[in-house]
C-alpha cells in the first residue's frame, strides 16, 4: 500500500472506571503498557500508544475512566478524559454488556452527542453474557446515541477485537504515519516504571489506601556496566494510618510490593534492577493543586 493509501489518525478510548480500557488497548496493542488493576480509577493519565501495520497507524488515547470528581486528583482525570474529545479523529466508548444503561453511562452519552466524531461503541465482557440480553444491551444503547457501528469484544478473552481495528480504519482520515513502526508508546520509561510501582500497590491494598497512593521516583540510573539499574522510589500516602498498611509487618508488604514491581520493571528495561523503596505521608495530597501537579497530574503536560 503506497504512503497515499495509508489512514492514520487519533483515537480517543473513553468510558467509565473500570470497564476495561486499559485491558482492551493492552491487547490491541499486543503488549502491556497501560496498568490494570480491578479497582476503579486506575488509570490517572492520558496514556498514548501506536498500533501500526500495512494500512497505516491508529493512535490510541486511553484516558481515565469518566466520573463524578470529588477532589483536585478526580478533577484532573475527568479534565483529561473529556479533553481529549477534541485532539482525535474517532471515539471508541467502551461499556459493559448489561441489559441495563447506568446513569454514568447516560452522561456520557449526553456528552457524545456534542461532537461530530465518529463514535464506535464498543460493548465489552460478552462473554459473560447470553446472545438474547447481548441485543437487548445493544438496542438500549441505540435509544441514547448514535453510533457509527456497535461491536461487541471481549477484551480478556481477545474475541472479535480484529473488528476494532477493521471498524476504525473505516472512519480515519488518509495520511502518513505519525510515528516509526517500532514506536508502541510515548511515555516516559520513568513514568512507566512509577505506573507498575503503583500498580503493584493497587492489586496488593484495599481501595481506600490504594486510591491515595503517588509515586515519585526518586533516582534510576543505570551502572556503568549496564547490567544493573539503580530505582528509587517514595510510595505517596494521604494518611498516616495507611502509611503502616503499605509498610506491613515487619516490612512484607512493601516487600511484596518491591518484588512484584522489580520483576515487572526487570523486563521492561531488559537489566537487572535494584529497587528501593520508601513511604512518606502528604496528607491530603489529592485535594492540594500544587502536589497533585508536582506528583505528575499536571493539565499543561497534556494539553
């Protein structure tokens, strides 16, 4: 296919927590970049990655998951989300197979219908659900919006998700790539490291500590013989309660933490890695705007 013929272009995976985005554009991508974690509002940043083959290049935008904020944190991920509405050339809203429509999935819908983007609905989790309640789901959403084509995937089980990709390319605008053919990601490998610190957390702690959790890292460097990569890092808390949560007994929880964090980070940066880990106290941290910017929650950053 000539350079003429390609389509690439920006897609927006928007939604509400915990339905699965990041789980669906890890697997379109083929790859792990995006954290998952069974808890809600796992994802805080606009996190951008480049599926490319022969007919050109989609760049995904997954964003936080759409929610009432009830903070200076919550504000910025809903800011992030509906924001990047306006950089893309097509939306995928992903939702859960259910016969009902929730008032979270009323209000994005509502705001849908003031772009003039194509909007693919993306219904997720099929398989948990039986074909005659699969149509009911698809007709209820019919009734609140327009959508250029409905698909219904699961993303853990990889089914049908071809269909995204054919469904999208439909609808994007000829152009060249935008990037390289080897480039998955943008984000900073800082960055990547701080997200599977985190996400190591979230999976290990109860939502209440886990929703109040930063990381910052400290130092990485890698050492002059480039076997060995030196990580530091301070896990974040809003509380002095949790900080002995994080900590465990005698140290295992953090403990645990590290050893499922260093392991991860080992493959990502293809070194062994010696991490070290701490865990300070901010109280509040969500609810001030200038440590929810110096934690890396910034709008400028994206925008």
């Amino acid at each position: 296919m000539t350079k003429e013929n390609n389509k690439s272009g920006f897609v927006a995976l928007i939604g509400r927590s915990n339905v699965g985005k990041s789980t669906l554009m890890n697997h379109l991508i083929g790859q792990k970049i995006a954290i998952t974690s069974r808890k809600p509002q796992t994802t805080r940043n606009r996190i951008q990655t480049v599926y490319t083959c022969e007919r050109g290049q989609i760049i995904f935008l997954d964003t936080p998951g759409i929610h009432k904020a009830k903070n200076k944190l919550g504000e910025y991920m809903l800011y992030v989300a509906k924001h990047a509405l306006k950089e893309v050339d097509a939306v995928l809203w992903l939702v859960e197979s259910n016969t009902y429509v929730s008032a979270g999935e009323q209000h994005i819908a509502a705001m849908l219908k003031r772009t003039k983007l194509p909007i693919l609905l993306v219904i997720n989790k099929v398989d948990r659900i039986k074909k005659k309640d699969l149509l009911v789901c698809m007709e209820k959403y019919r009734k609140i919006g327009h959508f250029d084509e409905i698909i219904p995937v699961s993303a853990k089980l990889e089914l049908n998700l071809d269909n995204i990709i054919d469904g999208l390319f439909r609808y994007l605008p000829y152009g060249s790539k935008f990037y390289d053919e080897n480039t998955v990601t943008n984000q900073p490998i800082r960055q990547m490291v701080a997200e599977i610190i985190r996400e190591k957390a979230l999976r290990s702690l109860g939502e209440e500590v886990s929703y109040g959790i930063a990381i910052m890292i400290e130092k990485m460097k890698k050492r002059l013989d480039g076997k060995l990569t030196d990580i530091e890092a301070t896990l974040i808390c809003d509380r002095n309660s949790h900080k002995g949560m994080i900590i465990g007994k005698q140290g295992g929880m953090l403990k645990k933490i590290g050893s499922e964090a260093r392991e991860e980070i080992e493959k990502l940066l293809e070194s062994k890695v010696n991490l070290k880990l701490w865990v300070k106290v901010r109280k509040n941290w969500r609810n001030s705007d200038f440590l929810v910017k110096d934690y890396g929650y910034d709008k400028k950053k994206w925008f």
